[in-house]
C-alpha cells in the first residue's frame, strides 16, 4: 500500500487564456501569465492511494463520489503512468483518489487549475515522475498547468497543435514582487454556467474578436507583462491586467450565443476599483475576472488596508456569506 497527499494553489491569469487549438490536449491560441497565490489561503488537496488490492480505481470530490472512466482524470493517470519507469511494481494497481477545495468549486475561481496540478503532482510522487508534469496537468485543464510553479508563470501556447512544447515555465519567483496582494471578492460561490472547454470551443468557432485578440493583441500584451513583472512596475501591470480582462469577456459577448461570466456586482466592482484610481491619481488597484463573476484584485502593500475598508464599506459582509441574493440590487458605489 503506497499513499501520496499534495497540496497545490490556485492561480490568476493577468493575461488570459481563452480558446484552445487542440481541445482534447487543451493547447491553447494563445500565450498566458499568471501569478500563482501562496499555499496558504486557497488550494487543493489530494490524496492518491494504491493497493494491490484495491479492486477498481475511485476518485471523490470535495467528499462525493464521482465518476472516473473516461474522464480527465482518468487522462491524467494514464498520462503519468505512461512515461514513468514500468518496472514499478505498483504501475498497474488501482488508485482511490481523494481531491477537496478549501474555496468555491467551479465558481470561476480556478479550482481545476489547482485540482489537476495538484493531483498530478501526487501521481508524479507516487510514480516517481519529474519530467513532464506541467504537460500532463495541462491535458487536465490547461490554465492547471501554470499551477504547478509558484510565482509569475508564462504558458506558451507551443509550436503546433502536436507538439509538446506547450508547456509552462516561471518568469520569476514569488520573493521577487513580495508587496504584491490578491484580495478575492466571492460575488457568488454557485458553479458556473458555462463551463469554460464548450464556452472556450463556442468563441473559437464564432467569435472574430478571440482570433483578433490571439494573433493582434496577445503576443504584445505578453512582452509588456513580462517586463512589468520584471521591473515591478505596478502601474502598467494594472493596466494591462485591466484591459485583458475586459477583452476576454467581450470575447464571451461576441461568442455566438453569448455567455455572460460578470453581473452588476462585478460591474460595481470595476467601477469602483477606476473610480479608487482615479482618486489616487495612478492605477494602484487592479481587477481581473475569470468565467464568473468573482473578482480578483491585485494591489500593494500599502493599498491594502484602505481599499479593504472601502469594499466592506461599499459592500458590507453578509451575515450569512452563502446567501447570494443578498447582493442583488446593489447600487452603483459614488465615485469617492
Ligand atoms: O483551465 P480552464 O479550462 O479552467 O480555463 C481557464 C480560463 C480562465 O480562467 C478564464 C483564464 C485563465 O487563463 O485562467
């Protein structure tokens, strides 16, 4: 009997990924950055168990049971045990895998980029693989891949839809911007209605904007970021951060039919993190939204405290966090 536990953080994106070239590989149109939180406030855990005894393979989630065959997981586990060494003598045995989120599941708030990197990295232990793990997260779910490495992480989208060099790697490390904050807003904690690989698939084959933004936008906006982050400047971090954001959900708009991610809490959100910058004279908060309405907010240091308390003051803690229709209604927030 052999068993592994991992935990793995989630990540955001600062330069999205949206739409892939390879749906089944998940390899992506274009380049992405992202910055991996600290395994300290959101992550996945996972246990991977094996015994020559265990008499099928089983895999639960946050606590229920879920189906295994065919799935990406299964991807996953075949993956690993392909390129690990096969005189291993438990390569065969049957795995229960235990995976839980300590934050929203499929609330657009990358718990399957914390849940596949997480997972593979278990797998990688029990099967002694080094090599090749971030390719492997990636077929599970491509934004998992960035996962697998803290700090500022590059994806590249890779060569041609066969190849393997779609892989992720670090652009610098978690040390090297230490003032750097995420604050996380829960808007709603509800799985998402549209889930991103169909949302990702519907873009590519009727937006003109998403081909627009990979061929025109994306490769430019990479070598901005990448400089931002290595010369710690926030203010064009924040505003690239901004403007990627806002174009990946006019992509979801220009998706045929269109999936709507943000609502009008998202949108007072935007409104008053500019409304916040324009008092400050300089872009010292920034928001980015993955395929929800959740936002993430990336700020300073300093920043910190005030702009904390003008959310709780602009959008008072419920009592009770999990009742969603607490927030419908809310006002636009005054500009300060
Ligand atoms: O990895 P997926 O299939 O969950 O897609 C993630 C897509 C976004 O979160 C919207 C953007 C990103 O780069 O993480």
């Amino acid at each position: 009997m052999l068993m592994v536990t991992a935990i793995a953080p989630v990540n955001i994106a600062v330069i999205k990924y949206w739409g892939k070239k390879d749906a089944q590989k998940n390899i992506p149109i274009n380049d992405s950055i992202s910055g991996t939180l600290s395994t300290d406030v959101m992550y996945a855990k996972t246990t991977v168990y094996t015994s020559s005894t265990l008499e099928k393979n089983r895999f639960w989630l946050n606590g229920e049971e879920q189906v295994f065959e065919g799935t990406r997981i299964h991807s996953c586990v075949c993956e690993v045990r392909s390129k690990s060494d096969e005189t291993l003598p438990h390569l065969t045995w049957n795995l229960a895998i235990c995976s839980e989120n300590n934050f929203p599941t499929a609330a657009g708030l990358a718990s399957s980029a914390a849940g596949y990197a997480c997972l593979v990295y278990a797998l990688g232990a029990l099967f002694k693989l080094k090599d090749e793990l971030s390719s492997i997260a990636r077929v599970g779910s491509g934004s998992a891949c960035r996962s697998m490495y803290g700090g500022w992480v590059l994806w590249q989208k890779g060569t041609s839809s066969m190849s393997n060099d779609s892989v992720a790697r670090p652009i610098a490390s978690h040390e090297h911007w230490p003032e750097m904050r995420v604050l996380i807003l829960v808007v709603n904690d509800n799985r998402k209605k549209h889930p991103s690989t169909i949302a990702m698939q519907n873009s590519v084959t009727s937006s003109s904007l998403i081909h627009y933004r990979a061929k025109d936008v994306v490769p430019h906006r990479i070598k901005e970021m990448h400089l931002a982050i290595l010369t710690k400047d926030f203010r064009k971090f924040a505003e690239i951060t901004m403007k990627d954001s806002n174009q990946f959900h006019a992509i979801c708009l220009d998706t045929y039919p269109p999936c709507f991610y943000l609502n009008t809490v998202s949108q007072a959100i935007i409104d008053l993190v500019h409304a916040y910058n324009d008092y400050k004279g300089e872009h010292v908060v920034a928001y980015t939204f993955d395929a929800g309405p959740n936002a993430c907010l990336y700020m300073l240091e300093p920043v910190l405290e005030e702009f904390t308390s003008i959310i709780n003051y602009v959008f008072p803690q419920p009592a009770d966090i999990h009742d969603n229709d607490y927030f419908r209604g809310l006002t636009l927030p005054r500009k300060p």
